[in-house]
C-alpha cells in the first residue's frame, strides 16, 4: 500500500477510499502508520466485496465505507451499489474483523441478515454508524 501511495498519490487513494477514510489514522498521522491504517481498510472492503458478491455489476470501492466504531473495533458503511447489493441478498449486517502482522493487512467479513441480537442499529448495511 505504502509503494501505491507514494507512487499514485492522491490519484490512487481518492478513488479508493472516502474522506472520511482518508482522515489521520486513529494512531496518528505518521506515513507507516497512514500506510497500515489504509492497507486494513482495503483489506476490509476486499472481503466486504466477496460477501456482497456484485458478479458483472461494477461497483466503486467508495461504497464500501470503513470505519472504526465507537468501541475501537472495525465497521462498515455501505452506500449505492454496495447497499443495493446487501439488501438485494437479504443481508442486514456485515461482521468484520481486520488486523495487520509483518507488512500484510488481513480481513474476514461474514454477511449476515439481520442486525445482531441487542444492536440497536449496526455500523453496516443501513448506513449509520450505530451505537
């Protein structure tokens, strides 16, 4: 991700990721850190993308937005395309966990319908941010 960055710039980053994405990382602003906060979230929206499973259909990598919840765990937003994908499947929230070890970003993204028992309203398929 680091190499991508630095070679596209903002060219390659504005159209992966959203502003709100590409806001200073939750462990400060410095580069390696920008680099693994970034490569988390794309590893995050690749098994968001698996799950919502779009076949032929295009879909921006923008609609699947990442964010970090109110508990410090990992989230996702979903807009346009991804949400219409989501609903279209019955799915009703996205479970996600993301982590990082020796320079690679790793994620899992189970789709379930639904939210989850006692959530009020999940990060996820209805596009607020929950509780």
């Amino acid at each position: 991700m680091a190499a991508s960055v630095a070679r596209l710039g903002d060219r390659y980053t504005k159209r992966l990721f959203t502003p709100d994405e590409l806001g200073p990382p939750a462990g400060g602003g410095a580069p390696a850190r920008e680099a693994v906060d970034l490569a988390e979230r794309f590893a995050a929206k690749e098994a968001a993308l698996k799950v919502l499973a779009p076949g032929e259909r295009e879909l921006d990598w923008r609609s699947i937005e990442v964010r970090r919840t109110n508990t410090g765990g990992w989230g996702l937003s979903l807009h346009g395309t991804a949400a219409a994908l989501a609903q279209e499947a019955g799915i009703g929230h996205i479970s996600l966990s993301v982590s990082h070890a020796a320079g690679l970003a790793m994620a899992v993204a189970v789709g379930w319908p639904g939210r989850p028992r006692g959530a009020a309203a999940a990060p996820g398929v209805d596009g607020t941010e929950g509780p």
